[in-house]
C-alpha cells in the first residue's frame, strides 16, 4: 500500500471505495489508477467500468474525494483527499475521473 502520488505507470485493479463529500460508492470490475502530467500539473486519471450510468451524476457535485483501490481484497493505492478537475465518459463508456491534489 502506497499514499505516495502514483507515477504514469497505470495500476490495475477490481474494486475501488470512493469517498466524497457527499456520498460513499463502491465500484468494482476492471479499474485503472494513473498519473497523469498534464498543463505541468499532477493529476490523478481513475478509470471505471461503465456499471453505473449514475456514476458520473453522484460525481458531479463533488469537489473533492478519496478513493482506496484493491485487488483480490488487497489494497493497492490510498489516494490523498483529491480536488475533483473532470468527469469524462470514454468510447466504450468508461467513466474517467481526475483530481489533483
């Protein structure tokens, strides 16, 4: 377990707890953390599956969030309290969240 900002090698997991200001989820299947440098900022790209069309509505008042990514029950990354920057659907509809800290 790591609460060090991740570099761009992407992590891969199977389930993810997101906390946020407002509410609490769990989202599970095939979940990506990466590091992402973009405009020379750092942010961090977290990817899930599309399971939940609500995702990205119980995202969009946020301002910021946590997130804790496991793997067969083993936690992988503890994220720091992130300020929340974007919400993106993808082509295959994955739901792209990114934070900075």
């Amino acid at each position: 377990m790591t609460d060090s900002f991740p570099g761009p090698r992407p992590v891969h997991g199977d389930s993810v707890r997101l906390v946020t200001d407002a509410t609490s989820l769990t989202v599970t299947g095939a979940i990506v953390s990466q590091g992402v440098l973009r405009d020379g900022r750092n942010y961090l790209a977290l990817t899930l599956p599309d399971a939940d069309p609500q995702q990205r509505r119980a995202l969009a008042g946020t301002t910021s969030y946590q997130y804790k990514l496991y793997r067969h029950g083993g936690l992988l990354y503890s994220s720091p309290y992130l300020t929340l920057r974007d919400t993106r659907r993808t082509g295959d509809g994955s739901l792209v969240v990114s934070g900075s800290p």
